[in-house]
C-alpha cells in the first residue's frame, strides 16, 4: 500500500473521531517537529491527506498535463502512479541555502524547485513574486520559486507538512477547499498550520 493510501486511511480515523475538525477545516493545534521530510530523489505526488472524508484524495496536479506556461495550478484525483500519472508527479530540485533576515540566520538547509516530471516546468507565482490568496502556475525554472519544506508534526515521525516560498515565509501552498472536487484550485494563503487543513500536505 503506497504512502498516499496509508495517510488516506489516517485521515479517515482522524476525521472519525481523533482529531477534531471544525467547519474551517481546522485541525487540532500540533507542535512542530524538528525533523526535515526528505523527499524521493525521484518524482512525489504531492497529495493533501485531511478532505474531511470525502474519500477522495487530491494531488498537485497539470491540467491535461499542458506544457503551457503561466497554466494554473489544480489539485485532482491522485493517479501518479498510473500510466497516465506524469502531471501528478513533481521533482524536488534541492538547493542548499540560508535565509537570513534583520542580520540573523534563521533557517539553513535544503530548500527545492518542484519541477513537473511530464513537462519540465515548476511551480510560481505569476509575476514572480509570492502573494497571498493566489493561483499557483507553471512556469520555468529559471523563473520558478524555491520553496522551503516545513514540518507540520508532532514528534518527527507523522509525515505532515506545507510548503513555503523562501522569501516569503508567511505564505503556504493549499488546497483552494477541502472537497474532492477535480479542478480545485491550488492556491497560496497565509500560513495557518493546522488551524486551516487545506495547507497540510503530505508527499506520495
């Protein structure tokens, strides 16, 4: 069973009853871990594990697999794995880095361009520049953000986390909603852990 279906699986008995959930999409508050997620030094889907139980879940993904630059973003069902999954399957071109802000160091380590595996192209703001409350589009590489990982767990061993543009550590990577809807959009939005679910990724 793939990494995807196990956290699927959580998700449900989270939503069942061991985690609450508010209307939001909220999770309960969480610390977080000190641990980096190391992604695959191949392709990962990149899949949102709470949908509040619609059964279906979502992963970043390129419209009709388009090489088309400037195309948004959506999430749709996960099939990164079928023959036809090259849309859903996203490279994490790691950099090494430190961020440094008013004179201090405040992170150093990895941060990664997500390259599409089908097209080439990574994942940007239009303009270049990170907002909020946004579409997130394709764009190439050159051009493409570097985004940082940040753990969104309890103890380093559940396998949460969001996605952060380096110079603009306030915004994450979400879900536009928490439904099972193809075609959601994916957005960016002020960075509110586990107060808003659509921002809990996972990779697959």
């Amino acid at each position: 069973m793939s990494k995807r279906r196990m956290a699927g699986l959580l998700g449900a008995l989270l939503l069942g009853g061991a985690l609450a959930i508010g209307v939001s999409g909220g999770l309960a508050a969480t610390a977080h871990a000190a641990d980096p997620v190391v992604p695959s030094d191949t392709w990962n889907e990149i899949f949102v594990p709470f949908d509040n139980g619609q059964g279906n879940t979502m992963c970043v993904d390129v419209p009709g697999g388009t090489s088309t630059q400037g195309a948004q973003l959506q999430f749709f069902h996960c099939h990164g794995y079928a023959s036809n999954g090259a849309p859903q399957r996203w490279h994490f071109l790691a950099f090494n880095t430190s961020i440094i802000q008013n004179g201090v160091v405040v992170y150093t380590g990895p941060v990664y361009k997500l390259q599409n595996v089908g097209n080439g192209l990574c994942i940007g703001f239009t303009g270049f520049f990170a907002a909020a409350d946004v579409r997130l589009i394709q764009t190439t590489c050159s051009e493409g953000i570097e985004w940082r990982i940040k753990p969104e767990n309890d103890n380093g061993t559940n396998p949460l986390l969001a996605l952060s543009p380096i110079l603009s550590d306030s915004i994450c990577m979400a879900a536009g909603d928490l439904t099972d809807r193809n075609s959601t959009p994916l957005m960016s939005r002020f960075c509110d852990g586990f107060q808003d679910a659509a921002q809990i990724l996972e990779l697959g």
